[in-house]
C-alpha cells in the first residue's frame, strides 16, 4: 500500500465510506439504473433522490446529537419532540378557518418551533443546572413526550390539508425535494456556526475534559444549553418533514425510534460516544448509509421484519473497523512504511 | 547517601548477568523517531536512572520493554530469554512491575482496591475486604502512609494516588521494579519513605530502574546511569564516576547557565526594592474544611511561595485566589476593588490564572492540538463567537512553542501524544497567553527536566519584573527560595507565617514547617509592611 492510500485508510471517513459505495454497487448491480436521475417538470426523480428525501429526517436530527455526543451527552428525547412539534403545527392548522393560507402555515411553523425550543432549554436545563445524566435527563421528555403530543392533539390523529404545508415533506425547490433543500441548509448552517467560530472547538473541550474546560474558563453550561436547544430545534424541524409528508400528526408514530437511526448515523460517522472530537461531515455519510440501507434492504426483496438485523450488521461491522484495535494495526502498518520508505531515501541521498 | 561509595564492587558485578537486555530498539510514530537503535541493560540489585530531557523517549523506551507499545526493531531479554510482551499484563506476570509516568489508577474505586485490583484476597470464593484492607494498610505503611485504604482514592491528592500507585507495584514479587518519575509531585519526607523501600527491594536483589529529572535524588539513590538524548543512546555510566555538570551536558547537549543568576538577581530584589502597589489583598479569606481565613497581600511584580507539607492546604488556598473553589468567608481586593470570585472563568477575566498541579485530569485537553490547547483559556473569555484569528492563533502557539521549546515542535500534534514534560509546557503557554496579572502556579515545573525548568524560572521572573504578579507552589524548597521574594507557609490547613525572602535558608524553612517554632497562636506581623 502506497502511504496517501494508507493515510485515507486511517481517516475516520475511510470505512463508512467504503460501506456506503458497497451498499451502492449492490444496489446498481440489482437495478443497474439506480443511479440514473430523470428531471420532470424540472424536479430530479430517482432513487437516489428518494434516499435523500427519506433520509432528511434522520439526518438533521443527527446534525444535532451529533453536537449533543460531542459534549458527552445524549438526547432521547428527539422522537418525542418531533411528535409534539407535528402536533403542535396541525393543531394549528386544523383550527385555523383557512389551513391552505401561507399566511397560516407560517404561524404553524413559527409555534411548532417554538414549542421545540422550549423543550431543549428544558432539556438543557436538566442536564446543565440540575446536573441530571443526560441519558436520564432526556428519557424524561422521551417518555412523557407522546403523552404531551396526544394532549395536544387531543388523543387523534390530525389529518390536515394544506398545500404549502404538504411541500415541506413532498414538495421541491430548486429541483430538489425541500426536505433535502432544509438538510444541506441546517448542515451548512451548524458547519459554520461551530467550525467558522470557536464553538467547534469548546465544545470538543467540554465533552474531552469537563473540569479541565471549567478551569479553563469554558462556560460549560451555557454550551449544554446551546447543544440541546440545538438539537430540539433540529428534531421539531425533522418533525415538521415527517408530519407534512403524511399530512398527518400521528402523536404515537411520528419520530418513533428516530433518535436510534440518528444516534447510529452520528456513531457510524466516527463521533465517539464518549465525547470530544466530532465530524459533521461524518454523520452525513452515516445518514446516508443508514437509509441507503434501508432502501436497499426493500430493493432488494428481503422483508422488512429483517431490517433491523441488517443495520445492526452493519453498525457492528463499521464499529469493529473504527475500533482502536483495528487503527493501531494499521498505525502499526503506516510506521513501517514510513520507516522503509524514509530508510530508502537515506540510502538514496547518500 | 552512603551507598553510592559501594557502587564500584558492586557494577557491573563480574560475570553478572542483566535481568533486561534490551538491543538496538527503535520506535517511530507518525512524524517522530520516539527511539533510534537505543541499547540499555538492567542488572539485579541495582538502582538504574534514565536520564534525558522531555521527550527524550525515557518513558517510550519502558513502554516498550512492558509491551504498551511494539517495537519496530531491536530485542528484548528477560532472564536470558527473548520476550516481545503484550501489554502490561504479561509484563507483570514476568516479574516487571511498573508504575507509569501518568498515575492510572481508579479514582472511583477505594485505595485498598485499587492496590490489589487483580490480586484481592479471596475467601469462600468472593473477596476477602477485610483481609483486603488489612494487606492493603500494611502496603501503606511500608512507605509510612497514614492514610484510610477504604477511603476514595479519587478524594486524596496527586502526591498520595502517587504513593498507592507505589504501594501497588510494591505489592507483588517482582525481579525487576520501575518507576517513572515516582517523586514529581513527592515532598522531601516521602521521598525518603521511598527511598528507604527502594534500598531494601534493590538490597534483596531487585533490579530497579528510576526515572526523575531531580539530579539530588539521581545522585542519591542510583548506581548507574543511561543518558538519552532526541531518541538516541548517549551513554551507560556509573553515577559516582560522572559530575553532575557532565550529565546534564550529556542530557542537553550543551552547558546549563542561568539557574544561579536567577537566584541572585530574586534575592536582591527583595532587600533593596520598596514594598510594590497592591495587586490582591485577601483578608480573612477561607473554606471550610480545605483552608482557615487566612489573610495575604500579594503585590504588584511580587512572587510569593507557597511552602508546606503535603495536605497543608497550598493548594487549596491557591485553588481559591484562583477562583476554582469558592471562598465561604472573608473578602478579596483585587487592584483595589471588592471582588468575589464565583468561578474560574470570573477570574481569569480579571487576568488571575490558576495552573492546577494535576495536569492531566484538570489541566490538558488530550484530544486536542497544541495549538487549540495554548488558545483556550483566551478563546473562552473572548467568547465563542469571537474567534481569534487564524493568524493570530498561529503566531500565539509557534511562539510559546519556541519560548517554552515545546516538542515535537508541531502545532497540529495532539497532547496526549507529547511527552509528560512537554503537556506541562502546554498547560503553561496556555496561562501565559492571557497574559495574566496575576499567575497561580500549583507546581508548575512538575516533570520538566532542568533546562526547561530554568527557562521557565527565568520567564516567570522576567514576566513578575513586569508588573506580574505570581503565587508559586513547589515541593522543592530551593525553587521556592530561588524564585520568590515573600514565602508563606501553610500548615494544617493554616497559614502559620509569612516572611521576606532575606536569607531565608532550606533548613530554617523546613524547621517552620515541620514544626511551627513560629507559634500558631500568635498574631501574625502586618504583611510586607514591617520590612
Ligand atoms: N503515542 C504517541 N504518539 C506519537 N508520539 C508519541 C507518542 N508517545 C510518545 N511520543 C513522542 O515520543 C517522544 C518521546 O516521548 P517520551 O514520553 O518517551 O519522553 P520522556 O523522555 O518520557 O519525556 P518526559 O521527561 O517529558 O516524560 C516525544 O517526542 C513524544 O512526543
Ligand atoms: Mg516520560
């Protein structure tokens, strides 16, 4: 192996990478115009389209845990959040005279938000002023979630009809579906608020070495607080899609285990459960692995009852390649080369 | 001291065989030759010291023999026999027991736990606690530790996880014992417990080798020497046969100046200066149960060492000027203004920086760069969206590379891959580069070999002839004395005196404070101003 192969093979991007391109030559050569995008009506249409389309929830709630790992937490409670904030905006909607007003929808949206926000600073609140694990902390809001969005729809499933609303789940922009549209721009959007600042960087601190970062005089707490209101945000946003695409707010269904598949993505990108470092980049390759995956797992013909045996093959399989035994054999490789190599440049140069 | 005089008939003992042979080792890591073709013997019944500065490759050549890390080339022989080890694990059950540079024990778990982790009395198939804690006290008292071993590890302070790290690797019949940098955070009395085991192990046949950058202590207990420099061997000596200015030439490559000036140029000052503005005054400040109001004026330029025996509370009245630990009684003054100081972050925006001693669990940011560690404590109190300049940021950390001579001399390189020696230096780049006014340094030259140690004294006194002020810890006196102009000295959590460094000598200071010839109950002389 020449060292840029092994140097590739030694970056964290590496194996998600290769089982995300695996998982698509399985695909090509089951359906060999899987990749083939046809444009109608100047919208894109293909499977790799709908792959990102269905992918979207997923991925914006993982932008947000994977800022939440990043300082040594967890959040829960996004499945619920995104129940409530669906809730929330057909609620609305429904008791509007006129739900197909943008006017309306705007309203909808701005309240779902809202109610999404306020349940990360109550999140945040409990992990950073209270002190509570976060695993515990947002089991709370994880549990008691659902009963809040059956509350508010008052025990119904709201089927609402609302044509602005029903494009954020199905409809396009700029030739792409919104949903995909609304990913890159909170991907963007979370890339520059903590890579172009030093938010990237305390954050990383704190979920390294808490203490030390107090020390240091990182405000820990008002971190937390951001992360978790982040992540809130990013799980109402992600709940919108869902309920827009079914035009309905199914207080029991919505969101259900997303918080699993969006932990996944965040773990299968490389971010360490354990805190510090993260990859935002990564989680977007973990995403889109996971519902490559999925969709596979229906192309392809197996039952769907088998899906979840697969993810977890594929979970384990990327985390035995990421494990520190793994890198320190190829580490171990690498010194060897670099070693022969720079050996033979001695014996070149003299 | 006496044994030095025996080391001749002693080594190398004719027709003696090394326990440990290791031959031409080499170990390389991305960007840096830890080892080059490195050689070194260990023979039964010796004290053994590798000597060489930070980053040297001292503690990757142990980890080498003990299998924490594969060797690239070379080989290894216990006992005659080639080994190439797993881990530590199969080291130990070879005979080589060894206590790390960076203690790693389990601070949740109790002090006799952690010294028979592995190894606990059993009894009707469970665990035997109470034979555990027995065994564990009669550890701890082979190095005359009076301490509970039920008691957290993790509420004890680093000097004693130190010594239970010992007590650990004391505790099983080993051939061949090693200690890198045991004494770092050590006080002289606990050093001597040490020695004293260290004699009778090497007496019953131990081979032992013992890192430090002390060279009283090198001197003292060692018979022979190997001296690394950037990786390389340098040499094997018997200690008797070689001064100490030619091994520090051998460890640094050229002579060592600039620790005697210091001691002068301090000295004079605290005679012929007048007393500076006040920069902090803190009257009746304390907490409870870590320090009894005390009261102390530190001025402006002025350094003032901490003196005290371990658990005297030094650290824990530098924790609270340093806004870690909060005061529950009394007042501060800071630059002539009330002050209270809720959190680290409160004081570091008034320029106090505290620089904790225990580097690793509150100092370094592992998994972070050099660079991201030296700006952190800045980028904080800019605030997050306020980033310092790329430019900036670069500039900040190549300087302190090259003030501090940190190594490998590369911004990118994460901590926790430096040398201990060399994190210490990063920890105190990152104070330095907020530009304190006020720096509390809770034994900052902990793991730093002697050169650095002198640039760094020589800095911290070029930076209080500045108008920066310094509270210094150390548990070696002759640094206190060396550097600063007041010294204060704790014990039992009091501040029992506080003086001008005129004439101040080692021994007078140790007679305060061991036993108090100053009486506790007397009131204590205004500060500063009877001079
Ligand atoms: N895991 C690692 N990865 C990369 N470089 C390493 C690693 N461990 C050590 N090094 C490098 O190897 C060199 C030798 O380090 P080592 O810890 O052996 O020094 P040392 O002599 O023990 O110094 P000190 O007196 O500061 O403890 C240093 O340049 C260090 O940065
Ligand atoms: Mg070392």
């Amino acid at each position: 192996m020449n060292p840029t192969l092994l140097r590739a093979v030694s970056s964290r991007l590496f194996w998600p990478i290769v089982m995300l391109v695996i998982l698509v030559a399985i695909n090509v050569v089951a359906f060999p115009d899987f990749l083939s995008i046809t444009v109608t009506d100047g919208h894109l249409f293909g499977s790799v389209i709908d792959i990102l389309r269905n992918g979207a929830p997923t991925f914006i709630i993982a932008i947000g845990m994977t800022l939440v790992i990043a300082t040594r937490g967890i959040d829960l409670s996004v499945g619920a959040v995104a129940a409530i904030s669906g809730a929330v905006a057909c609620s609305i909607l429904l008791g509007s005279p006129d739900p197909g007003a943008v006017g309306t929808v705007i309203v909808a949206v701005a309240a779902a938000l809202v109610t999404s926000l306020v349940l990360g600073l109550w999140n945040g609140f409990l992990v950073s002023v209270i002190g509570i694990q976060p695993i515990i902390a947002t089991l709370v809001l994880m549990t008691a979630g659902r009963g809040v969005a059956m509350l508010i729809t008052e025990g119904q499933i709201l089927t609402v009809d609302s044509a602005p609303f029903k494009s954020l789940g199905s409809g396009f922009l700029l030739g792409m579906p919104v949903a995909v549209v609304i990913g890159a721009a909170i991907f963007v959007v979370a890339a520059l608020l903590t890579r172009r600042t030093a938010l990237g960087m305390l954050i990383e601190s704190v979920g390294i070495n808490p203490e030390a970062s107090r020390q240091a005089g990182v405000r820990a707490r008002v971190l937390l607080f951001a992360v978790y209101t982040f992540c809130a945000l990013s799980a109402g946003i992600a709940g919108l899609i869902l309920t827009a695409n079914q035009t309905a707010a199914d207080s029991n269904n919505t969101g259900l285990f997303i918080e699993l598949d969006a932990i996944l993505a965040v773990v299968i990108g490389g971010t360490s459960l354990a805190g510090g470092r993260y990859s935002l980049a990564g989680t977007l390759v973990g995403a889109l692995v996971i519902q490559t995956l999925v969709t596979t797992v229906y192309t392809v013909g197996i039952p769907p009852i088998v899906t979840m045996v697969f993810k977890a093959a594929v979970v384990t399989a990327v985390c035995l390649l990421q494990s520190p035994a793994t890198s320190a054999a190829v580490g171990r490789l690498r010194y060897r080369i670099s070693a022969r190599t720079s050996r033979v440049k001695e014996a070149a140069a003299s | 001291m006496t044994d030095t005089r025996e080391v001749r008939e002693h080594f190398p003992a004719d027709g003696a065989t090394p326990v440990v042979e290791m031959t031409g080792i080499s170990i390389l890591f991305p960007g840096v030759k830890a080892l080059d073709d490195v050689s070194f013997r260990l023979f039964p019944g010796e004290v053994h010291s590798l000597m060489g500065e930070n980053g040297a490759g001292k503690s990757t050549l142990i980890k080498a023999l003990t299998g924490v890390y594969p060797i690239d080339s070379g080989t290894i022989v216990v006992d005659g026999q080639p080994v190439s080890f797993t881990g530590p694990a199969a080291a130990q059950a070879a005979g080589i027991s060894t206590v790390y540079q960076e203690v790693n024990l389990l601070p949740n778990l109790s002090v006799a736990e952690n010294i028979l982790l592995g190894r606990e009395p059993r009894r009707f198939g469970g665990i035997d606690g109470r034979a555990m804690r027995r065994r564990a006290a009669e550890l701890l008292e082979g190095l005359n530790l009076d301490i509970d071993p039920g008691s957290l590890l993790g509420s004890h302070s680093l000097a004693i996880q130190q010594l239970v790290a010992i007590a650990r690797a004391i505790n099983v019949d080993s051939k061949v014992l090693i200690l890198d940098e045991p004494t770092s955070s050590l006080d002289a009395d606990e050093v001597a417990e040490l020695f004293r085991v260290i004699r009778s192990l090497r007496d019953s046949g131990v081979a032992i080798l013992f890192v430090s950058h002390f060279l009283d202590q090198i001197y003292e207990i060692t018979n022979r020497l190997t001296v690394l420099r950037n990786g390389r061997l340098v040499g094997e000596y018997l200690t008797t046969e070689l001064l100490r200015i030619d091994l520090v030439q051998k460890m640094i490559g050229k002579e060592l100046t600039t620790l005697d000036e210091i001691g002068e140029r301090a000295h004079a000052d605290a005679v012929t200066a007048d007393r500076p503005a006040d920069y902090a005054r803190a009257e009746g400040l304390g907490r409870k149960g870590a320090i009894e109001p005390f009261d102390l004026v530190i001025g402006e330029g002025e350094v003032i060492g901490l003196a005290g025996l371990l658990g005297s509370g030094r650290t824990e009245l530098a924790r609270i000027l340093g806004g870690i630990d909060r005061a529950d009684s009394g007042q501060l003054d800071i630059a002539g203004a009330r002050t209270r100081l809720r959190s680290p972050r409160q004081a570091i925006s008034r320029r106090i920086a505290y620089s904790s001693e225990n580097r690793r669990s509150e100092g370094i940011i592992d998994d972070l760069t050099v660079r991201e560690n030296i700006v952190l404590a800045l980028q904080a109190d800019r605030g997050w969206f306020r980033p310092i300049p790329k430019k900036r940021r670069e500039e900040l950390a190549q300087s302190y590379i090259q003030t501090l001579n940190i190594r490998p001399a590369n911004p990118d390189a994460l901590v926790r891959n430096l040398s201990g020696g060399n994190q210490q230096k990063v920890l105190l780049a990152r104070w330095l580069a907020i530009a304190p006014r006020l720096l509390i340094l809770d034994e900052p030259t902990r793991g730093i070999d002697i050169g650095a140690k002198a640039e760094i004294q020589k800095l911290v006194y070029t930076l209080a002839e500045n108008g920066m002020s310094v509270v210094f810890i150390s548990a070696e006196l002759e640094e206190v004395l060396r550097l600063s102009h007041r010294v204060v000295v704790l014990r039992d959590r009091r501040l029992v005196a506080d003086l001008e460094n005129d004439g101040l000598t080692v021994d007078a200071l140790l007679a305060l404070i061991a036993d108090g010839s100053v009486d506790d109950e007397a009131p204590l002389a205004p500060l500063g101003e009877s001079s």
